[in-house]
C-alpha cells in the first residue's frame, strides 16, 4: 500500500505518511515525555521547594503538563484543527483523568513515604504510576472518540 502524503499547515512542508495508530501512539508518546517533564517539575518545585502538599503541588504540574500535552497532540500528533467542541471534550477528559493520576499520586506518595520511601523518590515513583495509567486512558479516548 502506497503511503500518502499531506502538506503539514504548520511547517509548511511534506509531512510523514498519514497518521496511523503506530504514528500517532510515538507522537503521543514524545508529546506525553515532554509533558510530563513540564509536570513532574513544576510538581516537585511545588511539593520540595514551595511546600505545597502531595495534592497541591500534582495539581499545579498537571495544570503546566496537560496544557502542554493538548496543544501538542492537538496539532502534531492527530493533525486537527482548532475546535470549541473538541476542546471542550478534552477539558472533560483531562478533568476525569486529573482525579485518576491527582488522585493516585496523593495516594501512592502517602503510601510509598509512610513506608519509609525518601520523599524525593516517592515523588518521582507515584508520579510515573499515575501518570502511566491517565496516559492510557486519554490516549485511548483521545484517539477513538475526540481526534
């Protein structure tokens, strides 16, 4: 099967062959690794340096991070254009997944110091759970019912 190819609106050059689950799953996957360096230092400059507990310092990260992840995915990864309706559907989603991976962090982090984790460790280990398991789901929604 002969890959086609599209002019990308944004570099305004030919672009790689359209995007199949293979592209997009990398794209999301770089997307989501410099995301989640955005969030995981804003969360522990929060939580180490400022003092704001598990939960405050996730949100302020997961604010930076999934602000970063959308406008990413949003035009490199599914090539969309801008949209009211698909924004809003993502403002649900990531409000949904704020509460799975927010949530599971204050969880695992008050799990992983009360068993006498170093707290900088316990920071960086229930952040890369929580974040895995809401990077599943939006990836999956994201995919097959937004973009």
């Amino acid at each position: 099967m002969k890959a086609e190819y599209t002019a990308d609106p944004i570099a305004g050059a030919l672009a790689e062959p359209q995007n199949g689950l293979a592209a997009q799953g990398t794209k999301f996957l770089i997307s989501g690794a410099i995301s989640a360096v955005v969030d995981l230092s804003i969360t522990f400059f929060f939580q180490t340096i400022i003092g704001f507990g598990a939960f405050g310092g996730r949100t302020v990260g997961f604010i930076f991070g999934t602000t970063t992840a959308y406008l990413i995915n949003r035009r490199w990864t599914f090539r969309a254009a801008p949209s009211t309706k698909r924004f809003l559907q993502v403002v649900v989603l990531y409000t949904i997944t704020f509460f799975i991976n927010v949530g599971g962090h204050k969880i695992l982090y008050s799990f992983f110091t009360e068993h006498h984790m170093a707290e900088a460790v316990a920071i960086v280990v229930a952040f890369v759970i929580s974040q895995g398991v809401a990077t599943v789901i939006n990836f999956v929604v994201q995919r097959t019912l937004i973009f």
